[in-house]
C-alpha cells in the first residue's frame, strides 16, 4: 500500500467490480436467500471502500451493523419462511411504476455526483485519517440532538416490536 | 514487524504479509489440536473417566490422528441441499474466526497488527462468523440443521450486544486511565488497554463486565451451559448435522479458535493479559508465558462449566440476555459516564461495580427461589420458537444448482 495511487486504485477496481456483481446478484437471483448473501457482500465491499478512504471505524461499524445484525435478522426471517420457493412472478402490474422510480433515483444520484464539485487533494499523503476520538467528540457534542432523536425512535421501534411480538396471555 | 524482527533482516510487505499468515495458520491449527485434547482430558477427569490413552504418549496424538481421519473422509452432500450454500458456509464460518488473530496481543509487542480499533475489530468480524452458521443451516436442507441455525443466529445476537456494552464500558474505563498519560484515544486498541493494566487489572474494575463477558462468550461459542443449537439430544447436532470430513472440520476449527481468541481477549481486557502483575518490564518470554497462563486457566475453567452446568432453555437463554443482562450492561455503561466524567476514583468505579455485580447475582437468586416456590418446574412450552417454525418443505427436484 505504500507505493501509493497504483495499488489503492487496483483495489478498488476489484472491489468496485466485487460491489458491482453482488449487486446485480441482489436483484437477479431468484432465490431470496441468495439475494441476502450477495447483500452481505455488497456491502462487505462498501466497508473496503471505506477502509480504502481511512475511515476505518465506518468501515468496522459497516461490517458490524449491517454486514452481520442486519443481514442475519433478514436471513432469519427468511429461513422461518418458504424461502425456498421461487417466487411466483418476479414483476407484477406494477412494474412500470417501478421501473419510473429506479429511473428517477438514478438520475438524481447521477445528478448529484455530477453537480459537486469535488475537491482534489494535492496527493494522497495529503489525506487526513479521521480519529475516532473527532468523530465521537463531533456526535456527542454538535450533533448531540439528532443522535438523541435517533435514539429514541429506535428505542420507540424495539417497543413496538415487543408489543407486536408478545402474547396476549401476559404469562411471561 | 514482530517477523523482521525476530529474523533480523528488512523484508519486502508482502513477504512478511504471508508469513504472517502462514504464522496464524500454524498457531490456529496447533491451538486446536491442544484444547480438542485438552478438553477430551479435563472433561474425562469431571466424569472420572481417564480419556484418550492409546496414540501417541498418554494419547497427545490423538487430534492428530482425529484430523487425518477427517481429511481422508468422504465429503458427502446431501441431493436436496442447496449446493453453493452448503459447499461455501465452512469457509464463511472459518474465515472471519481467522481475522480476529490479527489484533490480538501476546506479549507486547508479539502481535500481528496494533489496531487502534483492535476490540471493534474483533466484534465486527467475529459477527460475520454467523453468516456462515446460518448459511449452513439453510443450505443443509435438513430441519434439525435449519433449527439449530436459528437458534445459533438468536443466540449470536442477543449475546452479542450485552458484551459489546461491556467492552464499550471498559473501553470509558481505559480511556480514563489512560488520558491521565495523555493519549486517551488509544483506548479502542487491545494492546493500550493490556498496558495499562500494570497495577490493576481490569477485573477488579469492572467485575461485573468479566461477568457478563464471559457469560456472553460462553454463549457466542455455542458452549455448555448455552449449547442448544449444537445440542445432540435436541436437534441431533444442529447446523453441522449434513456436514461430513473436513467441512465438518472447518466448522470444528472455527469453533476452538473463536474459544482460544476469545479467551486471550478476556484475559488481556480483565486479567492484565501480559502485563499484571509482573508489569511491562520482564522479558518476552515471560510475557507470553503470563497469557498462556490466564488464557489456560480460563479455558479450563469454560471446559469444566461444560462438565458442571445443565443446559438450559431457548426461552430462559433470550429472557436471560434481554432481561438481565442487558439492563445491567446498560447501567453500567451510564454509571461508568457519571462516575468518570466527575473524575471519581477507580476505587469508586470498581466499587460500584462490584455493587452492581451482587445486585445482578441476587435478583436471580430472588427469581429463581420466587418460580421454586410457585410450584411451576414443569416446562412451559413457550410460544416464542417452536410454534412459528416451519421447516422446509423437502422438494427432492429442486436441489437448486444441479
């Protein structure tokens, strides 16, 4: 990795490529199970982006929340279901509907990356590692609302799932 | 660096990269080797048995000799199991296990790398381990298999976020301790956090996180008293029941070397690892004997709750991580904030700790003798797992692949 823009540059061509098939994977495997694997390594390869840009701690907390919590519980409802099955059509009456809002969406993000003007940095030594330390300081201090506010929806979804979740016969 | 070191001469990167690995490789496989035999020895003694005896002197040879007989099996796969899932699970399980060597301090400086990020490390990549778990257990085809996946992956998370609570509350502990020296932020990186236990080790601390971390490791390595996904007489050996020579072996391995890693993880966070209580300054080779001594004790200690303790129930295992655990592991966290942030004492952090640590032991204590007395021993078929699960239908055509 020391010699610099070559070998960052070779890895992430081989991660774009890794992100770009298990994406297509998601939406064309057939089996919903699969999708979910290939899911995983979408964003395994999102976490090699991000250790690519030195945030190491975005790229752990990748792996962690989504690589594993989220991917599993996905997978677990999956398995207590027919998962196996095909599903029975794979586009229904909707599809044109669909196929405007992925259109749209692709468009504004093309957009988006289009309209910023990026900043170059001078070289790649140039480039700052961020230390955890800035980014705990940053959410505990300036954006100590929003962490808050988030915090507290999530605790209002886990609520709900557990009142969702239990019996009526409160025998627990 | 260890490597250069050790050899004395500068190599290129990527030399010492795949030495470094072929080092991980050999000390996995070693490591495996001995508590498989260690674990067939101390568990014999428990059942006044004697073990295995015949290869090798006093039967050391044994795991060998097991793992040849492993490699030189057939791999069988079963016709109605998905093929690409059941071939790829044992290396999904394998291979993040294998990670986790990498942040881990023997001595100090016998490591592979230092990360600043060294614990979150461990937990983000030791969590994917499941995946492979759950892909075995959906690719076997097999109920008993796809149970035993649901169980592991139920267990794998719920287990998973009182110990990450933990290790954040020790992690408030060492960023204290070491902002007195000045570089606080080094408190995420394993090694910092074993080097600051010279004195104190951490367990005195926070004994109520060695606790509930090791109740939580117990239970992330599918060990007895928390073995029911792996449980024979319930579902006849869970998400590796389809699994035969060495895939069966991959999952065996992942399995003692997440034991060993997780064992030298609690005794350099806990017990001072290389460090206490002989301090930084003795040589290396007593370093590393300082944490094959921890670790060993506390293996023995995990090997023996296997021969002590009966298992326990789905239901108690969830209500026991969501409804004890957690909180306490909550609360913890917010007293360690409070008591640092108003720059107490450690001996009023260990205090309180401590305190919380016989609150948690007495309300169990109050629950378990409040059921006793209502009468109500027999078990209680709960609706939480077994109502819901419907296993896979079994359509020998489908066999996705072929």
């Amino acid at each position: 990795m020391e010699d610099g823009v070559t070998a960052t540059q070779v890895v992430f061509w081989i991660l774009a490529v890794v992100m770009l098939v298990s994406a297509i994977g998601v939406i064309t495997a057939g089996n919903i199970v699969y999708a979910a694997l290939f899911f995983i390594a979408a964003l395994a390869g999102v976490a090699g982006i991000y250790l690519i840009l030195t945030v190491e701690f975005i790229a752990l907390v990748q792996l962690l929340i989504y690589g594993s919590a989220v991917v599993i519980l996905i997978l677990f409802a999956l398995m207590l279901t027919r998962a196996r099955e095909r599903p029975q059509a794979l586009f229904g009456r909707s599809r044109p509907l669909g196929i405007a809002a992925a259109l749209g969406l692709m468009a504004a993000l093309i957009g988006g990356i289009v309209a910023t003007t990026w900043t170059t940095p001078e070289s790649s030594s140039a480039i700052q590692p961020v230390g955890l330390q800035t980014i705990g300081d940053a959410i505990f201090t300036i954006w100590i609302v929003p962490f808050i506010i988030v915090g507290v929806l999530l605790s209002i979804a886990l609520d709900g799932a557990i009142m969702l979740a239990s019996p009526d016969e409160d025998d627990n | 660096m260890v490597l250069s070191e050790f050899a004395g001469v500068s190599m290129p990167d990527w030399i010492d990269a795949i030495l470094r690995i072929i080092f991980i490789v050999a000390l996995m496989t070693i490591m495996a080797f001995a508590l498989i035999y260690g674990e067939r020895k101390i568990l014999a003694r428990f059942q006044a048995r004697v073990g295995p005896t015949r290869t090798g002197p006093i039967g050391t040879l044994q795991s060998i000799a097991d793992a040849l007989k492993l490699i030189t099996k057939e791999d069988v796969r079963p016709i109605t199991a998905d093929r690409w899932a059941f071939e790829l699970a044992p290396y999904m399980a394998f291979v993040p296990v294998f990670l986790v060597f990498v942040p881990m301090p023997f001595t100090e400086t016998w490591f592979i790398r230092d990360l600043n990020l060294g614990l979150l490390f461990v937990f983000a990549v030791l969590g994917l381990n499941i995946v492979g778990v759950v892909m075995a257990a959906w690719g076997s085809d097999n109920k008993y298999a796809l149970l035993g996946g649901v169980r592991a992956a139920a267990q794998a998370i719920s287990y998973e976020i009182p110990m990450l609570l933990i290790v954040v509350a020790v992690v408030m502990v060492a960023a204290g301790r070491l902002a007195v020296d000045g570089d606080a932020s080094a408190a995420g990186s394993i090694n910092s956090i074993v080097g600051d236990q010279t004195t104190t080790p951490y367990i005195l601390l926070q004994p109520l996180g060695f606790f509930i971390f090791i109740i939580g490791m117990l239970a992330e390595l599918h060990r007895p008293p928390f073995d029911m996904p792996i449980a024979e007489s319930e579902v006849v050996g869970g998400y590796f029941v389809e699994y035969s020579g060495m895939r069966w072996g991959l999952f065996f391995l992942a399995e003692y070397t997440a034991l060993f890693l997780l064992v030298v993880l609690a005794s350099s966070l806990f017990l001072g690892g290389w460090n206490w209580p002989f301090g930084a300054d003795v040589g290396l080779g007593l370093q590393i004997v300082l944490t094959l001594v921890k670790t060993t004790v506390m293996i023995v200690l995990v090997i023996g709750s296997r021969a002590l303790f009966p298992r326990l129930r789905i239901d108690q295992l969830m209500s026991f991580s969501w409804k004890v655990l957690l909180p306490f592991a909550i609360i913890q966290v917010i007293a360690n904030g409070i008591i640092l942030s108003y720059g107490g004492a450690d001996w009023v952090v260990g205090l309180v700790s401590f305190g919380l640590l016989v609150a948690l032991g007495g309300l169990v204590y109050y629950i378990m003798r409040r059921k006793q007395g209502e009468g109500t021993r027999t078990v209680q078929t709960t609706p939480a797992t077994p109502r819901v699960i419907t296993a896979p239908e079994v359509t020998p055509v489908e066999a996705g692949g072929d």
